[in-house]
C-alpha cells in the first residue's frame, strides 16, 4: 500500500472489505460498504464506490452528480 490511501465509511453503514492480494496506487481510496475481490489492482487515485470483482485492474474516477444543496 502505498502514501494517502483512505479505506474507510461513509455516512452509508459498513466498511470496506478488502479481498486476498489487493494493491492500492497511491492516493487510491475504497469508501463505504463495498468489496473488493482477490488479486485486485486499485490504480492511483482511483476512487471506489462499487464492489469490484476478481482479478482485474481499476482505475479512475467518474466524477458525477450525487445530490443537490437546495
Ligand atoms: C492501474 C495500474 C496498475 C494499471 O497499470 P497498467 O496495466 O500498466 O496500465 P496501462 O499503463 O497500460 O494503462 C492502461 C489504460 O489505463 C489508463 N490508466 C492507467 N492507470 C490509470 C490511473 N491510475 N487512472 C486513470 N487511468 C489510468 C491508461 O491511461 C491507459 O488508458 P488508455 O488505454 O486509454 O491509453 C497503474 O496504472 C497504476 O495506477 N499503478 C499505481 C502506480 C502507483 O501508485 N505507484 C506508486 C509508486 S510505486
């Protein structure tokens, strides 16, 4: 694991669980309650929302709408 990774809860209930062989890039961030597979590949600055399967690689974030202040 490498500097400034977050793995961590939101206001959603849950933790992140984390699968067998998972490296994070740097600045990578899983948040909330959702899983990641085995031999996983979380590319820098990625930001996880989303449960992702086995043996892949991620990277990326999808920058989007997710509520409105008024
Ligand atoms: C995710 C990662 C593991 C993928 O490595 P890879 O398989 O060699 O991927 P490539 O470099 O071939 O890139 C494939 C595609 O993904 C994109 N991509 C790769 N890493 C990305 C990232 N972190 N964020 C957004 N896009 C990324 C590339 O631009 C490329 O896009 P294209 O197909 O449109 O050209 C790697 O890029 C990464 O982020 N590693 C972490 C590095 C790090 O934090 N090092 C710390 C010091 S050791």
């Amino acid at each position: 694991m490498i500097g400034d990774v977050f793995i961590g809860q939101t206001r959603k209930l849950g933790a992140p669980i984390i699968g067998d062989n998972v490296g994070f890039g740097a600045g990578a961030k899983v948040i909330g309650p959702v899983r990641t597979g085995s031999n996983v590949r979380i590319g820098a600055n990625a930001v996880v929302t989303k449960d992702i399967e086995d043996n892949v690689k991620i990277a990326s974030v999808s920058a989007k709408v997710i509520g409105r202040l008024y």
